[in-house]
C-alpha cells in the first residue's frame, strides 16, 4: 500500500474550511477502522468536528453492530475521509453493505493510502483526517431529554457509541 504523503500534504487541523454540519450530514464521511492488513470503511453522516481538553477532534456516532466497530474497537487509530460529490455511489454503497461479507475496496475501486501512524486513507479523498481514539461512551437513553428520540432511533435498544478522536493529521491533496 502507497503512503499517503506521496499523493497529499499535511494541513492543520485549525486551518480547515469546511462547514463541517454540511460536510459530515450533507456530503457525508467514510470512518475507516483497522489496519493496513484488515480495515473496513463505513459511510457515517452523523457526527462533530470541535475542541476537547486543548485538542482537536472528531467524534462520532457508531452502533455497536456494525463490522467497523469491531475494528475500531482493539485499535486507537481510525480515519475519516470525504470525498468529492462525484464518489457519493462509493459512499452508498459503503452504507449499504457491511464488510463482514463485502470486499467494499474491491467493489468500490477506491485505492486505500497508508497514513503517518498506520491508519488508512483514499487517494480519492478530498480530505483525510487521521484521528487516535480519546473517549468513548455508549449513549445512555436515561439521558435522551427528548421524547421521541429512544422510539425514533432506537427501536431495537441498540444504541450508537461515541467515539471522540484526536484529529492527529489532516491531508489534503497535492
Ligand atoms: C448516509 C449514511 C450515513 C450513515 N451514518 C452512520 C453513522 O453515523 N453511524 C452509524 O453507526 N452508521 C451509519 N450508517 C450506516 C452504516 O454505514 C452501515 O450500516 C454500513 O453498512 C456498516 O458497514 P459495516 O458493517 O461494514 O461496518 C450510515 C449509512 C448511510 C447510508
């Protein structure tokens, strides 16, 4: 697998640009878990981009069901990618199938890039943000103030963990 520094530069994470509310919920994000020798990406279009404890992160939102969160789980690096509006198939079809039974790199033809520390980005990307885990929780429904949200979203009482990373490089193309 190529390095990812031969196809994008090091950015600071405070100098990004996006709207990040339409970047994540509009355009959508692939999360990448694993490494170079296993990993699966899944499409997730909840999620934040802020500050923690001086640091800059990234948190989402990921049921415990899904196969990425197997592998997000023994490793401290995952990676967030967005793509240009023209890969926005790769990114259903990423959300539609899970990698426990699909080869989404295979099927999708996305090239998978190796980032500083061993984390996997997308030479199609427009950004990629590298990220080691800092917290996670599981979202506790005594805590939902709203009434609606247990029976809107949590039907089956699975509920999305929260996964807050440190945003530890940011790559932008060439
Ligand atoms: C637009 C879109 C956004 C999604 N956002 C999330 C999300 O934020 N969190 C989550 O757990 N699943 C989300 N999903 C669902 C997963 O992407 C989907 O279940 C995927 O098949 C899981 O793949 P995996 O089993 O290979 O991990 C989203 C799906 C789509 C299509």
């Amino acid at each position: 697998m190529e390095h990812i520094t031969k196809y994008f530069k090091k950015a600071a994470a405070d100098q990004l640009t996006d709207n990040f509310i339409h970047s994540i919920g509009s355009d959508w994000m692939l999360l990448t878990a694993g490494t170079e020798h296993k990993f699966n990406p899944m499409t997730a279009s909840w999620g934040a981009m802020g500050v923690l404890w001086n640091k800059p992160v990234a948190i989402c939102f990921i049921r415990p069901s899904r196969y990425t969160f197997e592998l997000l789980e023994p490793h401290e690096i995952f990676t967030l990618t967005f793509f240009p509006e023209k890969y926005r198939e790769v990114l259903k079809q990423c959300g539609a199938v899970s990698g426990r039974n699909h080869d989404k790199i295979q099927a999708t033809g996305i090239t998978p890039l190796l980032t500083h520390k061993n984390g996997i980005g997308y030479q199609q990307g427009r950004l990629c943000l590298e990220c080691r885990k800092i917290y996670y929780d599981e979202l506790n429904a005594q805590h939902f103030l709203l009434p609606d949200t247990d029976a809107k979203f949590y039907s089956d009482k699975i509920y999305h963990y929260l996964i807050i990373g440190e945003i530890t490089d940011t790559y932008l193309p060439l």
